[in-house]
C-alpha cells in the first residue's frame, strides 16, 4: 500500500515528485548516529513503507518500543531539466526532530512532530542518482516535547497509544521556477464580496502577480499588481458570492501567478462570528453538532492508510448527524481538511500538547513555532471555524501566563475565527468560547448541570479563585458522553465512561437524554460527543476502531439533527 495523492491541496503545482514507498531504515537506540555519520555510510538492516511510521503494520516493521533515533535513507534520480528552476523536497510530518542531508551534506533541520517543512536543495543535488538520509529524534517522555495521545509507557493505557515514530506523512520533491510563491494566506470577506489575498515569496523580486478566481470552471474576478520585494497583498471582487456553507460547500479556484510560477489553490467564502451566545455562520447561528475525532487507524497508527479513508471518517460523521469534529490532540493530515472543504463539515483545529510541561516558562518556546506553523498552514480552509492550542491543562500557577501569550499570538495571525485558550475543566486566560468537559451519564443530572446558564449566572463553572471566571460567552460542551459499548469488534477487555447500558435501547436512551439536554438549552452553542470510533483499548465510538457500525447511525442522526434553541 501507498500513498500516492498529491499531498498539499491548497497550493498545487503539476511538477512534483513523490518519495513515498520503500526507503531503507535503521534503529539508532544509542542516539550516536550523527557521531558515527550515518549520513555518509550505515547499514541500514530494515526496509520500510513510508510514510508510515515503524510503529505501524503499514510500515512493515511494526516495532512498538520506544525509538529514541531513527534514520531513513533512499535514491531519487535527477535529469537536466530537473535543474531549471530550484528543487524543493517537502516532508508533510517528521516526529520530533529531523535533520536531512542530501548526497552526505546538510540540507536543513525542523523542530515538531506534526507541522509540514520544506528545504531548498538544489545546490546539494546532482545529475543522475541521489540519496537523501532522514534523521528523527523522538523522545516523547521528554518534560519539553509535545507528544499528544501517545503513550509515555511501553503499552497503551488510557486515553494514550502507540506512538508515533519519524515521518508519518508524504515526502515529495518539487520543481519551481527562481521566484515562486511559498506562502498564500485567503482571507473571505463575505460582507464586503472580496477575496483578500497575501502572497509571499521565495526571496525578493521585481514581477507582476496575477490572481483569478474561477467558479465551476468559469472566471469571476482577475487581479495583477506590480511586486518589488518579497511579499504581495491584494484583493478580488467576489461579486454576488456563493457561499460556503454545510448545506452547500461552494469552493472556489484560484489561479495564481508570479514571473514563471504558476500554481491553482482554491477558497470558500465563508464567515464565521459571535453574536451573542451563538456562533454564526456567514451571519447564521449555526449550532455545531460535533464528535470528537482523535485521528488513529488499526494498520497506520497516525497515518490513514488511504486518502479515501481520510474521507470516509468524514462522511460515516456525517451519516451519524454530525456537523463537524474537534481534531482532537493532533495536528491532522491536510488532505483530511481538504476533504472537509469539500464535503461541507466544520473542523476545530487543535495541538497536541499532551506530554508539554506547561508549568516550565520553557514549555512556550517548545511549542510556539510549531502552533504557528499549523495556524499558517490551515489559514485558509473555510471548514476550519476554531482554534484550541491546549487541552485538559491544570491549575499550575504559570498556566496563565502562556495561555495569553498563545492567544495573542494567535488572533494576530487570525483575528476573525473564536479561540479557546484551553479546553476542558478550568480557563486560565483569555477565551471567546467557555467550554467544559462533563462525563456524566444520568441525563437527569447532565441536564441539571446547565441550568444555571438559564436560571442563573454559571456558578456550577466557576474555576478556581484565581483563574478566570465565566464571563457570558458562548457555551460549548466540548467532551460528553464517551458512553461504553462494546461489541464484537472491539476490546473485550477496554474501557468507555462510566457505566455501560445494560442493553443498547438504554444506550440510546441515555445518548438521547444527554444530546437534548445540550440541543434544548439558549445559551449553548455546540457540542462535541466522545467519540467518532472506538480506539484501541477506548470502546466509546460511534463506530469500531475498524470503522464498523456499532449502532443504528440513522437513529443516531435522527437525535443529532433536532433543531437546537440557539438556531430557532
């Protein structure tokens, strides 16, 4: 199995090259490779499939332990034509650190497990046969690595599984010309009927740059403006704009041009905002109906072993009468996104900082770079209506602190979507949205939880005397339920919340309970179900882990798609 889809939708170009597949690969426990200058000669003694990581069945090797180093190695040939312009080798995901060489010389380093990097080397390639060598370090009991859902024991346990190990996401070679677009930002505005657009570019250059936008093949708008320098900022009349929307997810395309480089992106003209205690879409409450999706796979761990598998989470979401997901604890792969746009489903976008020690004033500067880097590279997606960098934190006094640092940094990337600074149990900082996380399973008692938003002022929410405190925002109950349900196809021996029904017409009963309450209540504004599908050894899905029917999803979706208080 491989994979072969083009692995960055939102900026494609038609000279690229994949390096998916078989590579050569080693274990380096003692971390001392670069000491003994595996990048010039090592035996490599394994072969594996990438991008799946050695973890996985997919990759081949399926070694569960922990790896502290790895290294990859591979030849790709060159022509003469290959050199026109400049070669760029793309890695979609590296966890945690990687280094590259090309050829025995350095060509670049990342920092981050989940964020895609690229590295210019064309002045390390050749005419002919290439190696590249792939070094990741990966200590995920590291106080300073954020390390999401994976396990820091040798076993699962929990809410925490296998790791993940090295690449786990496509790497490619691209063909560009001297000058070339490297970074787009998309900006909707929706009341105004304008696209409005930054380019920005390799290095500096005297050109003109071309934008069109096209609808079903046909062009709406052009623009050209003269550059000289490194970035450009212009704007497309969108007259008369037809909306993104869930019902109907229009998407745009977007020829771009600058000097040789041509490139296609697309865009959705869509609007997200507060109005009250309601989120809004393109000035509509629209109440999200969301599951918690946590991105792991039977034989890919972190990596679907298909694109269509990547869709079809989506649509079997869908198929239960669910709206959307909170990415939950992982920065996911962008053709998931990509699939999002064009199925019309609202996406949260997450960070796994699970394993980060937020009490450490260093915890900031080891996961700042790589929040940004996902922010810039989702930016542009119109499912995505939300941003949460962390997750189930404490009450330790320096939380505070990198809460409103983040949140800062994040609305002066992106002032127009809501943010939570922290989701679930207690807020620390600044947040457009309030959430909570409530397990409990008497809808009786699950009811009775929110009816203060009502009745009075919130006071069941209140945090702890020095943390922020409920403030009239939106409400959004962003984990509940996670009911356990086993069947044949799940863990006998696993674990879901609270006590499982005795037989599933008390399931549905419960679920039932639990979802009105959220539905029927003024001032909530969405919520999110514990979760899309079992996973390894939490049998509380929708779905089992292999994505099998637990349940009847049509009555499922008939509970999910009653009309909410704040959409009447």
């Amino acid at each position: 199995m491989m994979r072969t889809e083009y692995p960055r939708p939102g900026l494609v170009r038609e000279k690229w090259r994949n390096l998916n597949g078989e590579w050569d690969f080693l274990i380096d426990h003692g971390c001392s490779g670069k000491e003994r200058k595996f990048y010039e000669n090592a035996c490599y003694d394994m072969k594996i499939n990438v991008p799946f990581a050695p973890e996985s069945k997919l990759s081949g090797i399926e070694y569960t332990d922990f790896m502290k180093s790895v290294w990859y190695k591979r030849s790709f040939s060159l022509e003469k034509g290959d050199f026109d312009g400049r070669i760029i080798i793309h890695f979609g995901a590296v966890d945690y650190l990687c280094e590259v060489w090309i050829n025995g010389r350095a060509a670049g380093k990342h920092k981050g497990g989940y964020t895609p990097f690229s590295l210019d080397i064309t002045e390390l390639c050749t005419e002919g046969e290439n190696i590249v060598t792939v070094n990741a370090v990966d200590d995920t009991r590291s106080p300073l690595q954020p390390s999401g859902k994976q396990s820091q024991q040798y076993a699962n346990y929990g809410c925490l599984y296998t790791r993940t190990t090295g690449i786990w996401q496509t790497v490619w070679l691209e063909f560009v010309p001297d000058v070339y677009i490297k970074k787009l930002k998309l900006t909707p505005d929706i009341d105004n009927e304008k696209l409005h657009i930054v380019a920005t570019f390799n290095k500096e250059c005297s050109e003109t740059f071309y934008a069109e936008a096209l609808l079903d093949g046909k062009s709406v708008s052009f623009t050209e403006i003269k550059v000289k320098g490194k970035a450009a900022e212009t704007s497309l009349e969108i007259k008369d704009p037809s909306l993104w929307s869930l019902e109907k997810p229009t998407l745009y395309d977007l020829k771009l041009r600058i000097g040789n480089d041509e490139a296609v992106a697309y865009f959705g003209m869509r609007k997200v905002s507060i109005n009250g205690y309601a989120i809004e879409i393109n000035n509509k409450p629209v109440f999200q109906r969301l599951v918690l999706d946590q991105g792991f796979y039977p034989d890919g761990i972190y990596t679907a072993p298909s694109d269509d598998d990547l869709k079809n989470d989506i649509i079997l979401s869908k198929k239960a009468g669910f709206n959307g997901a909170r990415l939950h604890m992982k920065i996911f792969e962008p053709r998931l996104i990509y699939w999002a746009d064009k199925l019309g489903y609202l996406l949260w976008d997450e960070y796994p900082n699970w394993g980060l020690d937020t009490d450490n004033p260093a915890a900031l500067l080891a996961m700042l770079s790589e929040w940004v880097e996902e922010i810039e590279r989702d930016y542009n997606s119109p499912s995505i209506v939300g941003w949460c960098p962390f997750n189930e934190l404490g009450s330790a006094h320096r939380i505070a602190d990198i809460l409103e640092t983040v949140y800062d940094v994040t609305k002066a990337i992106d002032p127009f979507r809501p943010m939570i600074d922290t989701s679930g149990y207690i807020h620390a900082g600044k947040t457009d949205i309030y959430d909570v996380h409530d397990y409990e399973q008497d809808p009786v008692k699950f009811a009775e939880h929110y009816e203060t938003l009502v009745n009075g002022n919130g006071e069941r929410f209140k945090n702890p005397k020095e943390m922020s405190q409920y403030a009239d925002q939106p409400f959004f109950v962003s984990e509940f339920g996670g009911t356990w349900w086993t069947c044949e196809d799940t863990d006998a021996n696993g674990w879901g919340y609270g006590k499982a029904p005795e037989n599933v017409e008390e399931f549905y009963s419960r679920y039932e309970g639990l979802v009105n309450a959220l539905l029927s209540n003024p001032k909530m504004c969405a919520f999110c179900y514990t979760q899309l599908t079992d996973l390894m050894q939490e049998c509380n899905g929708i779905y089992s882990f292999s994505r099998k029917e637990k349940f009847d999803t049509a009555r499922i979706c008939a509970i999910n798609s009653q009309k909410a208080a704040i959409e009447k």
